[in-house]
C-alpha cells in the first residue's frame, strides 16, 4: 500500500508532552496520529475524546477506551479498516482502466 507523508506544525513542547504520552501509551506518535485518522474516516466524526492525568495516564486511556459508547458505529480492527481502504483503491484503479480503455 503506498503511503503519503504528512507534516504537521507543533509548538516544540506540545510535540515533546504529546511523544511522552504516547510513549507511556505504548505507541509512537506516528502510529497514534494513525489510529486517529483511521478512526475518523471510518466514522467520518471525531470518535473519542483522551484524556490525561499525570498520575495514570495508560488507566485513564484504557478507562475512556472501554467505556466509550460505540453502539452506533461497526466493530472494526485496523487490519479490517485497512483490507477496505485497499479494496476501494483496487476498485477505483479498475475504474480508472476500464475509463482509459474505453476513451483510447
């Protein structure tokens, strides 16, 4: 699957509190940068909130993991969302060929 970079402004301390967060989160902040934008496709909404205390911060994020109400919203694992980013982009490169085909 071909990948884009991204970049993104931060102040300098903002990215080293956010590194430190996701250090203590077990993630990169590359990888958690993901999960959010995964999540928001797939939900086309902003899905969560996280929030932070200094004393528990892996608690508090298992915590508002768990109790999040996702009734509304397919059950889905990374690997799934991504099985279907790669299907769309089969069939829209088939699209593309059918298009090129029929105009040549």
């Amino acid at each position: 699957m071909a990948q884009t970079a991204m970049t993104v402004r931060l102040d300098n301390q903002v990215k080293a509190q956010f590194d430190a967060l996701c250090e203590q989160f077990g993630m990169s902040a590359n990888a958690a940068i993901n999960v959010f934008v995964n999540a928001v496709v797939r939900t086309r909404a902003i899905p969560f909130t996280i929030r932070a205390d200094e004393d528990s911060v892996a608690q508090r994020a298992l915590e508002a993991f768990y109790t999040a109400d996702r009734s509304d919203r397919p059950e889905m694992t990374l690997e799934e969302i991504n099985e279907e980013i790669r299907a769309a982009r089969r069939e829209r490169k088939e699209r593309e060929l059918q298009l090129q085909k029929q105009s040549a």
